[in-house]
C-alpha cells in the first residue's frame, strides 16, 4: 500500500519539416516524388480557388450558407493523399479539400449548400461517407468502419476528421476508447484551426496539446504543423502504415487555423482580432509550398499559371452545371419520410403546398 | 443584355441589410466577382461580390440605406447575369441529351488535364440514370421569383398589408386576401374582412378577379386514412378535417352558437304542380327540365319580396337588420369536396325556365369541383334541398349571417281529405329554421303559408 507513481508514457511529438518562410529541414525532406507534389499542389489550389468562389456564389445569392475551408488545405490534401481508393474516409463538414482528392466533383459542394441533397451523395467507387453535421457524429461511424475492416481482415485503414471543437464531445471519446480497445487500423485527424465557430481552442481543453488525448485511450499522438504538408503527409503516411500493419489507432493534430469565417453567416471580428489573423496569413500553407516546388523546380510560373487557367475553367464548368440543375420537387420530403403517410404528414403537406402557392413558388 | 441584382438572401435569417459603402460607381466597368457593395446585417459586415461581368448602369441604393432582401441594387449592361438564366439554357440541353447525369455522376474533377478531359466528355458516358434525366430538364424554366423582375420598385401585385395569421386563415379557407380591401387601420385586412369574404357578404371595394377554390392537392397518396389505433373498447381511426370541413364545422359553431334557431314545419301540396310538370315534360323540347326546385325559387323570390325579414343578414355589432334588395339564393349542394353553397343572383328577375337553366349550370360546376369563391358569397336566403337524398322535416342550420333557411324534404304520396273523399296527394315537407333575434315565429308562419299556397296553386305564380 504505497502511494506511487504509475508510469505511463507521457509523450508527444511535434513535427514540422517545411517552415512558414519556405525553408525545409534537409534531414526530414520526404523528398517525394515531384509528380505527387505537383499534384498535392494542384489539389490546394483549386480547394482554395474553390472555396473562394463558394463564398461569392453565397454572397450572391446562388447558395445557401456556407462553411469555408481556407487555411485548411494541407491538412486536408497531407492526409487524404497518404491513402488509397480502396481505404476509407468519415468526414465532418470542412473537408472539401479532402473531398476533391478523393473525386467528388468541383460542383458538389454547390449542391449540398445549395441546398441540394445530391452534393451530399458519394460518388460511385469512392470510399467516403457523406458530410456529418452532427459534431463528431462520424468518428463512430469511422470506427465502425475499421471495426469491420479488422473483423474481415482487410488491409484497409480509416480516417476520420474533426475539429477542435469536435473533441469536446462524448461520441469522440466514445470512438477513441473503442478504436483504442479493439487496437483498429482507423486514423483520427483533428484539423485543430483553433475555433469553434466564436469558441477558443484555450477555452475547448485545459490540455496542452489535442494530440494527447490518445494518450488516455492507450494509443499515440502525434501534434504536426497543420499547415505544412510534407508534415501532415509523413505523419498520416507513418499512422497509416501502422493502422495496416496492424498497430492500431493514431490521433495527428494538424496545428492550423481557419482563416474565413466559421459559415458565411459568420463575423469572425467580433471574437478574434484582425492582427491575428494577418499573423496566420503568413503562414499560410499554399505559400511556402509554392515556394518550396519552385525551389525544387516542380513548377515555374508558366506552370502555375497553366494550373490557375485550368482550375478556373473547371470551377466555371461546375457553376454552369449547378446553375442548369432544375432541382427537385419541393413535396418530395413528404413522400419519403413515411411508407403510409399519417395524417398528420398529409396534413403538413397540404398546409406546405398551399403556403408554396401562395408565395408563388410552386403551382 | 440588361440584368439587375438583387440583394441576395444572405442566410440564416437575415431579411434586409444597411448598405455600408457603395464600391463601384455608376457606368463602371465590372469584373465578375469583383465587390461591388459592402453590406451589413444582423451578423455580419459583407462584401458583396458581383454576379456577372458588365457596366453598372445603374446603382439604385445609397450609402446608409436599409435595403430588404429582394430589393434591387445594381442594373447591369453587360453579357448576362445569373438573374438570366434562359441565355444558359443551350448548355443544359446538351448535358441532357447526351446523357442525363446526376449530379454525383458528372464530376469535373480536379486532375491532371488528361484524365479531365475523359472524365468531363460526356459523349463517352453511357450510364443512365433515370432519376437523373428527369432531373436534369432539357430547358431550365426561370425560377418563380422572375416574376418580380420586371419592376424594380417591388412587386408588381400588390400585397394586402395583414397579419400572418390573417394571412394563414384566408389561405385555409380558399380566400385571395391579396383581392380583399381591408377594412382595417391603412387598409389593413382583418380577420374579419376574410370572414365576410367566406360568409357570403362580399368585402368592399374587391377586385373583380375572383380568387380560386383551390383544387385538390395535387399530390396524393393512394390512400388518406388516418393512423390505426384504439381506445379501450376497440380499434378506432383519427383522421384529420379536410380544410373544407374545417370551414364548414367552423361556421356551423359561429351559426349554432350565435343565432337563437326556431325551426318551423308544414307541408305543401304539390299535386297539381307536380301534374303541371308532367305536362311540360310531356311537351319534350329538348329544353331545360322543369324540376320542383325551379318552382320552388320562383316562389320564394316572390314571398322574399313579400316578407323583406326573411331576405337580410343580422348585424349583432350594429344591432341591425340589413335587408337586402337583391334576392340572391344560396343553395346547399353535395360536391365532390363536401358541402358548398353557390348562390344563385337576382333569382327574382329569372323566369322559372330561366331558373331551371341556372340550376342546370350550377350543378354542372359543382359536379366538376370548377367554381370560384365568388360563387360562393352574397347569398341573401338559403334552400337545403336534402329531400334530394331522402328525409322529410330537418332542423336546418342557418347560414350565418342571414335571417332564414328552408329545408327542402322529400315529395310524398299521402292520402288526404277532400271534404268526405280520401284523396291520393303530393306532399312536400318544409322546415323553415329562422333567427329568432331578427323575427318571430308569427312572421314565419306567414312566409311559410305563402310559400305553401303558392306551391299548392302554382297559377297564382302566373299573376302575381
Ligand atoms: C452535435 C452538434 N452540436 C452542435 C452543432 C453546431 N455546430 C456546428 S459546427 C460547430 C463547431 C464545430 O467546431 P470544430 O469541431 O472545431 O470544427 P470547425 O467548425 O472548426 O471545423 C458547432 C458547435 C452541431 N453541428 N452538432
């Protein structure tokens, strides 16, 4: 009956191998291939280009609210290109830059904020889930996923994201307990972009790092710099071949920030001061991976150029495809909600229909 | 092309914005997405991107103003804008005629330019999703709200100013409160207003355009019944009121509840109007049939004329009786929808031929459910012919707010006396439920017995 201390292994590691500046840490360069960089650079581009033009199409009145993804690209495009087609993915609401990787279309993201459910279909052959709304609602489902991975002994891994906010939530630490149990090839990414809508990370955990609340769950953390994506892509990679081999879980907290607004409904001023978010401005990761592809001459300015051209036709290509889309039949909701409508449904629905009449939106 | 802008429904809400700062000036040269405005709302302080390339030909808006979602901004001279959606509309047909993809199908895709080109060529696709053809309509049809477009200044129907849940019951009751003047505050339209408009008083000063019935919704599921369920002495089933039964049940509370009813019976024989008929119909001629019910208006108009009381609505706020110079009769009818009343005009400037012409009418739209409201309102006096169906004396309910109304039961064969002599009649059984606050039972008996002589000798009807 002592009273001593019980050893775990309180161990945390960060990394980092391209700084904001452009500068790259020789000794842990992945030195990748430069037709993979090319293409990890494409991919940030247009997510960036994308998601810019989402908000003017907002703004305009063409969709509906939106959630952007600026900042967020390397976190995005770092992990979901350390897996293949045949693996998984079980994402939350801010993932388009995952999202293009794995092939759902430019014009997707249009239709589910337009307002159109179809956004929100997986596209034939891809191994996502659809976009979760319900705050970590699909680390489960991504674990269920590798639960069934394991039970049919596949090779297959899983990767579920969340945010910061989204560890605050019992489904996640659910989710961790069970993945860590049953030791599942399932990756947890927590794209940590230090908000919560208005909510602080400060104010999300009085832990010092996300990363560490693997630790409880008895598997690893590893913390990266969010915006650097040979970072984010050597972690993912490492957690990956080790979720196949049959090593478990791993949680990477990819350290970036979110420099649009939590939805267009969003004033970020009125909770975080425009001094910070220059701060971040420039470490913006589509600017020292520029430069470091240029460095390594995986492009020139021609280059870029010929990718901006192609992102904005492909981008223009979407829009025109959203814009001609008819939409649905506003009364479908009711057909499909019941197999023998109550009568309360059939009542909704007329009071529904009649409401759209007058208002002149449906005859 | 000329295109205007409107401030966009900018989410969660948000229903009008303050212009901030005006970025463009009038006959500038503008990029697509460049910002032309600053606008803050309830959230948030936005710039506002524009929708299409062009000259600002016009700014409508000033720095400082408050603008409602809906309200123009910006006219446009230029290559089309998103408000143009008809200019797009070769490219859509193209998309459905070679394929009819859904959107999950046709993905342009980020990647390399070789694999797009395959991918976004839609010649070499050959799936075929069905749901997705019927989707993707070959010409995109300019959404509703093009309606507005055409004035700047804002709708070009004007809106009643009401309240919503005005607005909701006119809706429910099958009433275009845009067509009614409001009787309120600024022209305001009250409740009330809509309820004279479904009780038959006409509103003041509306519009000639009748206001539809709403037609049955057009989307049915092959049955309506209500869920299952049970009580403690069996199975039962809750089935919710149709919104034409919930107007009916909520007159007949209003009329049952307000109006003192006093129902009067007696009998008219209608031999030898019955004979009359026999004859006219034996003369063929491909006229209108001559039924019991033409004579029967025919000889109400008359005794409506001669008792004024039974012609005329109740004003309990007023305290008056508001006699009406016209004789418009309503009668009640069973249509496809239920119970509906239309009101037959001017009934006493109509020959019984006349009559019979418009009774023909009016069972025709009543069988095709193809009436307007108007059809429905002004009535003065209320026949209830259940006879029709069967029955004999009926303590009908009085349709609020008039004075009276005459159930109408079915012709029978009695034996009578005539002096010493059983004799073989033709009896039609007549309740009269009057307001026992605008006349009494003396005056009713009246009416009544004029109405029974005139029934009973029909050629009193020639000289009057
Ligand atoms: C269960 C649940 N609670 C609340 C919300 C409302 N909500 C939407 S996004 C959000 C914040 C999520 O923050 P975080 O997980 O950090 O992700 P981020 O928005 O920063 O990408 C909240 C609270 C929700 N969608 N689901």
């Amino acid at each position: 009956m002592p009273r001593k201390t019980v050893e775990i292994e309180p161990r945390v590691e960060y990394l980092s191998i391209l700084d904001e500046h452009g500068v790259v840490d020789a000794a842990l360069d992945p030195r990748l291939d430069g037709d993979l960089l090319a293409r990890m650079f494409r991919y940030m581009l247009a997510t960036r280009r994308l998601d810019e033009r989402l908000i003017n199409l907002q703004r305009q009145g063409r969709i509906g609210t939106y959630g952007p993804t600026r900042g967020q690209e390397a976190a995005q495009i770092g992990t979901a290109m350390s897996i293949g087609p045949e693996d998984w993915t079980a994402q939350a609401f801010r993932e388009m830059g995952m999202m293009l990787v794995r092939g759902w279309g430019m014009h997707m993201p249009m239709f589910f904020w337009g307002g159109h459910e179809e956004g929100n279909v997986v596209p034939e052959g891809v191994n996502d889930l659809p976009i979760a709304v319900p705050v970590s609602s699909q680390t489960l489902h991504g674990v269920g996923i590798a639960w069934a991975m394991k039970l049919r002994k596949t090779n297959n891994v899983c990767l579920t994201y969340l945010g910061d906010g989204g560890t605050s939530e019992g489904d996640f630490h659910e989710a961790m307990n069970f993945a860590g149990v049953y030791s599942l090839p399932v990756v947890f990414i927590v794209q940590n972009n230090q908000f919560a809508i208005s909510h602080p990370r400060r104010m999300q955990t009085r832990s010092k790092t996300l990363a560490q609340k693997a630790l409880a769950y008895g598997f690893n953390g590893i913390q990266v710099d969010g915006n650097d994506i040979l970072a984010v892509y050597v972690a993912a990679r490492e957690a990956v071949e080790k979720a196949r081999s049959g090593g478990g879980p791993t949680l990477i907290e990819c350290v970036t920030y979110r420099l649009s607004v939590h939805t267009t409904a969003d004033d970020p001023t009125k909770y975080r001061s425009e001094e910070e978010v220059r701060q971040w401005e420039k470490r913006d990761p589509l600017i020292r991976f520029k430069k470091y592809l240029m460095e390594r001459n995986v492009l020139d300015d021609a280059s870029v150029a010929g990718v901006e051209e192609d992102i904005r036709g492909q981008i223009k290509e979407a829009v025109d495809y959203y814009e001609a889309y008819e939409g649905v039949d506003p009364v479908d909701p009711f057909r499909y909600c019941l197999a023998e409508p109550s009568a309360e449904l059939v009542a909704q629905q007329r009071e529904f229909e009649a409401a759209m009449r007058a208002e002149g939106l449906m005859r | 092309m000329a295109s205007e802008f409107k401030l966009p429904d900018l989410g969660e809400g948000i229903t009008e914005g303050q212009i901030v700062r005006i970025l463009v000036a009038e006959g500038d040269e503008v990029a697509e997405d460049q910002a032309i405005l600053e606008v803050e709302t309830d959230k948030a302080a936005v710039e506002i991107p524009s929708p299409v390339a062009g000259v600002a030909s016009k700014i409508h808006v000033k720095e400082g103003e408050t603008v409602a979602v809906g309200q123009t901004l910006v006219t446009f001279d230029g290559d089309g804008g998103a408000d143009e959606k008809p200019a797009k509309a070769e490219k859509p047909a193209k998309k459905s005629e070679s394929s009819g993809k859904s959107a999950k199908q046709q993905a342009p895709q980020v990647e390399e330019p070789e694999r797009k080109r395959t991918k976004a060529q839609p010649a070499d696709d050959d799936d075929d999703d069905a749901a997705a053809a019927r989707k993707t309509k070959a010409t995109p049809e300019p959404p509703a709200r093009d309606v507005d477009e055409s004035t700047p200044g804002g709708p070009q129907r004007t809106r009643a100013a009401a309240a919503p849940a005005v607005r909701k019951f006119a809706r429910e009751n099958g009433v275009d409160i845009d067509a009614l003047t409001g009787s309120g505050p600024g022209g305001r339209v009250l409740q009330s207003d809509v309820e004279a408009a479904i009780g038959g008083a006409p509103a003041p000063g509306r519009p000639s355009a009748p206001a539809r019935v709403p037609a049955p919704p057009a989307v049915t599921f092959g049955k309506l019944e209500g869920q299952v369920d049970k009580d403690n002495w069996g199975k039962i089933k809750r089935q919710s009121l149709s919104q034409i039964r919930k107007t009916i049940a909520r007159q007949m509370v209003k009329s049952v509840s307000t109006i003192p009813h006093v129902t009067q019976t007696d009998d008219a024989d209608v031999t030898v109007l019955e004979e009359l008929r026999a004859g006219l119909k034996a003369r063929g001629e491909g006229g209108p049939r001559i039924t019991s019910m033409a004579f029967l208006l025919r000889t109400l108009a008359h005794c409506l004329r001669e008792h004024p009381v039974f012609n005329a609505t109740f004003d309990s706020e007023a305290e008056q009786i508001v006699y009406k110079e016209y004789i418009n009769i309503g009668i009640a009818v069973d249509s496809p929808r239920g119970l509906v009343v239309p009101v037959m005009r001017n009934v006493d400037q109509l020959s019984i031929t006349g009559i019979a012409q418009e009774l023909g009418r009016v069972a025709q739209k009543v069988r095709n459910v193809d009436f307007t409201i108007d059809e429905l309102r002004g009535g003065t006096f209320t026949v209830t012919n259940y006879g029709a169906i069967g029955g004999v004396y009926g303590t009908p309910v009085i349709n609020h707010p008039e004075v009276a109304i005459l159930g109408v039961g079915r012709t029978q064969e009695r034996l009578a006396l005539d002096g010493d002599r059983v004799v073989r009649r033709k009896i039609l059984p007549l309740s009269l439920s009057f307001d026992h606050r605008a006349t009494d039972g003396a005056q009713a008996a009246r009416f009544l017995n004029d109405v029974v002589t005139y029934l009973s000798n029909p050629a009193l009807l020639l000289v009057q």
